[in-house]
C-alpha cells in the first residue's frame, strides 16, 4: 500500500517539476528586429578609421561574454543577457552624450531607426531580473565614456561602440540563430 503512494508522490512531483520548466518564461528576442538593428548600425557610417586604432587599448569589448557553444536553453540566455546589457550601456552613452560635431559622419535617419529599434529589444526582454549584473561590461562601458569625454577622441570612442555593437549582435545572429525567435511570412496563393 505504500509503494503505490510513493510512485504516485514522485510522478506529481516529477509532473509539477515540469511545469515549473514548461511555465518559465522563455528568453527569446525576435530575431529580425535584431538583424534589422544590425542592418541599420552597420549601414550608419563608414568603416571603422585607422586613426582610431590607437584607442583600441583603452577600448575594447570582452571577448570572454560571447564564447562560441552550442546553442543551449542556459547559453541562449547567457547571449541574450549580454545582447540586452550591450543594448542598455549602450542606450546609456547615448543619452548621456552628445554625438561630436565634428569627425563623425553617420546618417542621422538610420541613427533614430536605431534607437528606436534598441528600445523595442530592450522592451521585449523579459528575462533581465533573472541574471546578476556584471561588472565585466560595465567597465567596458567606463572606458568608452573616459574616451568620449576626451575633445579629439570622441569622434573614435563613437566608432569603437558602434564596432563593438555590431561584433555582438553579428555574433548573436550568426553563432546563436537558434536563441531568437525567427517568424516566416505565410504565403497566400
């Protein structure tokens, strides 16, 4: 009489267990609007200038925060967190400084469309309050605003975070296609 109620006991919790999996929330970005993100950031200017590689040591993104592995449910959130916490620094440096005058020529339309699609990614991710922040990141983000601040590099701290944003969602897109939502348009005959 009591082994049937033990099975009974470990298949409900069993069961429970995979609801529990099943009613989580699924971390998932639509992946056109970040390939459209990329389109529009990578189509913003020209190509990232030889004088400014000399403020690649004072700048340049962790290589460490997108490892190439597959594509799993505990590796897709990883990429989308730091596909949202690179969205949000940026949006941050953005808002808090003003595009230079001088030395940096991106088309002001593609720059808006941008924005506008940053906000929508950071809108629809819902899996933010799940992941610790990083400090990885946020010195990243130091180091842009230290050269920003400077009156002749601003124009090659606004290159490098374009440069880097476009690495990150590339990356994203190209090795964790599996980890976006992908929606094929239905063909009416």
């Amino acid at each position: 009489m009591v082994l049937p109620v033990v099975i009974i006991t470990i298949l409900l919790k069993l069961c429970s267990l995979q609801m529990m999996v099943l009613s989580s929330p699924v971390c998932r970005l639509q992946g056109v609007l970040v390939q459209s993100a990329h389109h529009l950031l990578r189509d913003l200017g020209g190509p990232f200038p030889v004088h400014c590689v000399k403020y690649n040591a004072n700048i340049s993104f962790p290589d460490s925060v997108l490892t190439a592995v597959a594509a799993s449910h505990a590796q897709c959130h990883q990429v989308l967190w730091v596909l949202n916490e690179s969205l949000d620094g940026a949006r941050q440096v953005f808002e808090n400084h003003s595009l230079p005058e001088d030395g940096l020529e991106w088309d002001e339309v593609k720059f808006d469309n941008f924005q506008n699609l940053q906000y929508q990614l950071l809108g629809e991710w819902r899996c933010s309050s799940n992941v610790e922040s990083s400090d990885v990141l946020s010195s990243y983000f130091k180091n842009v605003t230290a050269v920003l601040q400077q009156q002749d590099s601003a124009a090659c701290g606004w290159m490098a975070l374009r440069r880097d944003l476009l690495c990150v969602l590339k990356s994203a897109l190209q090795q964790y296609h599996s980890c976006f939502t992908w929606r094929h348009a239905r063909h009416q005959h």
